[in-house]
C-alpha cells in the first residue's frame, strides 16, 4: 500500500540469513495481483519503526538466521528497485547468481582438505585411515566430482558458457557435494566426529566435553547445518523441475 510518499509494509520473511548484521534490507514485496506483475523489490532501513528481528537459533546452537516481521513499515516510494510490480524479474536475476555461488567452489575445496587431513591423521586399524582402499576411493570420487563442478562453474562465468537454469545446476551440484563431504568428514572421526559438537563452544575457548584431535570440533555442526544446503537457495527438488524444463524440455 502507499501512503504519501511511502509503501507501507506488512508481513514476515523466515530464515533471513544475518540480518541481525545489516543496516538495509531488501524485500520483495506484494503490490498488486499475481506473481509477473504483482512484486515489487524495496530496500528497508533495518532500523525503521515495525521492523522486528528476532533469532532462530540453529541445529548448531549458533545464531545466524532470522525472521523478520514488518508490522506497517514505511520505505520511501525512492527506494523501490526499478519498475513497480517488476520484482519477480529482479529477484530471479539474483537468484541465478545466489545458485551459480551455491557450487560452493572455495568451501567444497577446503572440506575436500580437511577431509585428507582427517583421514591422514586418523588411525584406523593400525593405519591411517587415508590408507585404506575404500576409503580413499571415496575421497578420490568427490574429488573427481568437484573438479568437474570447478569447470562447470568457470563454463558459466565465462562469456560463452552458462545459459538459463545454469546455476540451478550447479545449486544442485555443489549442495549436494558439501553434504557428502561433510558426511564423510564426520565418518572419519569416527567417536570423536560425534560429540565435540559446537564450533562457537571451542572458538569461545569453553571447555570441551572430551578431549580429541585439534581439528574435530566444529566437524558436525558444518556437517549438520549444510544439511540445509539442499534447501536454501531454493529446494533442489524445484531446481530439479527447472533442469528437467530448460534442458530436458519436459
Ligand atoms: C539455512 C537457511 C538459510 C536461508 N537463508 C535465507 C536468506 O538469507 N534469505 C532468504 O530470503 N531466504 C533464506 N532462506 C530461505 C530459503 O531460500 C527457502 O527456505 C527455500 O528457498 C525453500 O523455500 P520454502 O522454505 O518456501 O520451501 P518450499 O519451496 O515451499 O518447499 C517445501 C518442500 O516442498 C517441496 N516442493 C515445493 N514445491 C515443489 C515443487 N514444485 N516440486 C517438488 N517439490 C516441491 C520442496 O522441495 C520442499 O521439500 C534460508 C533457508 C535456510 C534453511
């Protein structure tokens, strides 16, 4: 709704990651009927009157998301991004970006050095567990996996590469690959990937509950929140039904 010179705001948006950090926020907002037509973007000063952010504490005990409630929240006409009810275009070209940047490149290729890490420090039956046929095998096939992922990813930055739903692939990819190697990583601690659970815990330098090697904590907790990975972003599933769209024509 406007009123004088303002869109005036109501509504509630979960899972908004950091927004406890920002000074401004944007929102795509409902200003007239159906989804082409009917969105606005805003930005939103975090600190207008109405604007309430409250925690969601997560899986692992940390506070990065949020949910924002907007009870009559102003924002000047000024601040609408681009054209009234053009929105959904906006926020679709975003989204291409937030999935192209959910391959994850840096983070998979620190989890994969990690895990060489855990599996060479690790012993296992005598041996480090690194040594072990199995379990190196199924280093190697992620390892095959996120180079392909690497080359998918510059394919789409590079002038002629990418196309439309090419992020949903590597959304699909890359959450997928952070979800396996995290999984791995726990796997590999063995007892010790169960129960040094908090990041935050060791990072504060509170006691932990048992001791154990200096690169276990905050194993689980990144394994159990990039359980999430599949979702944010928009769940796999719907990334799955665009592929099958533009590339499979179904
Ligand atoms: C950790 C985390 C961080 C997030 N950070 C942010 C953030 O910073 N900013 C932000 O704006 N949002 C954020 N989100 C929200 C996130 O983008 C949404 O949760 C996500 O896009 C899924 O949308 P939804 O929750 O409405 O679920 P839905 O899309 O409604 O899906 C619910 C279930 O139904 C299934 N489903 C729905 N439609 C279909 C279909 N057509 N075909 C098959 N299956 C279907 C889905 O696969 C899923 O299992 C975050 C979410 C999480 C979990």
């Amino acid at each position: 709704m406007i009123d004088g010179g303002d869109y005036v705001i109501n509504g509630r948006k979960i899972w908004t990651s950091a927004a406890h950090y920002a000074d401004l926020i944007f929102f795509l907002v409902r200003t007239g009927e159906g989804t082409r037509n009917g969105l606005s973007m805003l930005i939103v000063d975090a600190k207008s009157p109405g604007l309430a952010i409250r925690p969601i504490i997560d899986i692992r005990k940390e506070h990065s998301l949020n949910e924002v409630i907007l009870d009559d929240v102003r924002t000047p006409v000024a601040n609408r991004i681009g054209e009234e009810g053009k929105g959904w275009g906006y926020a679709k070209a975003l989204l291409e970006n937030e999935r192209a940047f959910a391959a994850e490149i840096p983070r998979n290729r620190n989890h994969l050095a990690t895990l060489r890490r855990i599996a060479a420090e690790t012993i296992r039956a005598g041996r480090p567990l690194i040594e072990d046929p199995l379990f190196s095998a199924q280093i190697a096939e992620l390892e095959v996996e996120f180079l392909a992922l690497e080359f998918m990813t510059l394919r789409a930055m590079s002038q002629t590469g990418g196309g439309p739903s090419f992020g949903s692939l590597l959304k699909v990819r890359g959450s997928e690959l952070v979800q396996r190697i995290t999984q791995l990583q726990v796997e590999a601690l063995g007892d010790c990937g169960a129960y040094l659970y908090s990041a935050e815990a060791h990072i504060a330098g509170e006691p932990q509950p048992a001791p154990g090697p200096d690169f276990a904590p905050g194993i689980w907790s990144e394994a159990m929140y990039r359980r999430a990975s599949s979702i944010y972003g928009g769940a796999n599933e719907i990334q799955r039904t665009l592929i099958a769209k533009q590339y499979l024509e179904l």
